[in-house]
C-alpha cells in the first residue's frame, strides 16, 4: 500500500566528518559517506569537503560541496538517471546549512 511506495523512495546515510580547526571561528572539514534506498539494491558512496562559520555560541553556519557514485547492485546497467543508463552513475550536491543550539 501506501507504506510501501513510501519506503521504496527512503533513502539512509550515514558521513564521517573531520574538522581540520575545530575550534577556529571558520572551520574546514572532509567528510566521507555512504548510504542505500530503502526497498532496493541502490546504494551511494560519496566524498566532500566544507567550512563551518562559528557565528555566536548557538549558532553555526555551513556549506559544503559533495561528489560520489550510485549504484544498483541486483541489476547495474539498469540505473536510469537523467535517461543515462550505466553500471555507476555520478552524483554531486551543494548542500548550506545553519545549526541553532538552545
């Protein structure tokens, strides 16, 4: 039912992030990750690089940039993104975000 479709389409990650000056006022960071769709053989892996901004002691400002490969394992060729088909397909992503502390 409805459970199903929702659960096919979930996808679950998990990165590993290293601070290069965690406690400068702007931080670098590396991070690496992986994670898989919920429902089929499709599975990323992925790499990255950001800054982290230290703006006051509850707030925190970040960008990052990442790049990696989707795969489907039961059946490679069959991955279609953007009407491509091949065994690993490329991925990249910008992600900005903001964390509040209370």
């Amino acid at each position: 039912g409805d459970y199903a479709a929702a659960v096919k389409n979930l996808a679950v990650g998990a990165s590993l992030l290293a601070e290069l000056a965690p406690y400068a006022s702007l931080s670098p960071y590396v991070l690496g990750g992986l994670g898989a769709e919920l429902g089929t053989d499709a599975s990323y892996v992925e790499v990255g690089a950001g800054l982290r901004l230290h703006v006051g002691p509850s707030l925190e400002l970040s960008a990052e940039l990442r790049g990696g490969l989707l795969t489907d394992d039961a059946s490679p060729t069959t991955i279609s993104v953007n009407g491509e088909s091949s065994e690993s397909q490329r991925l990249s992503r910008a992600l900005l975000g903001a964390m509040i502390r209370f």
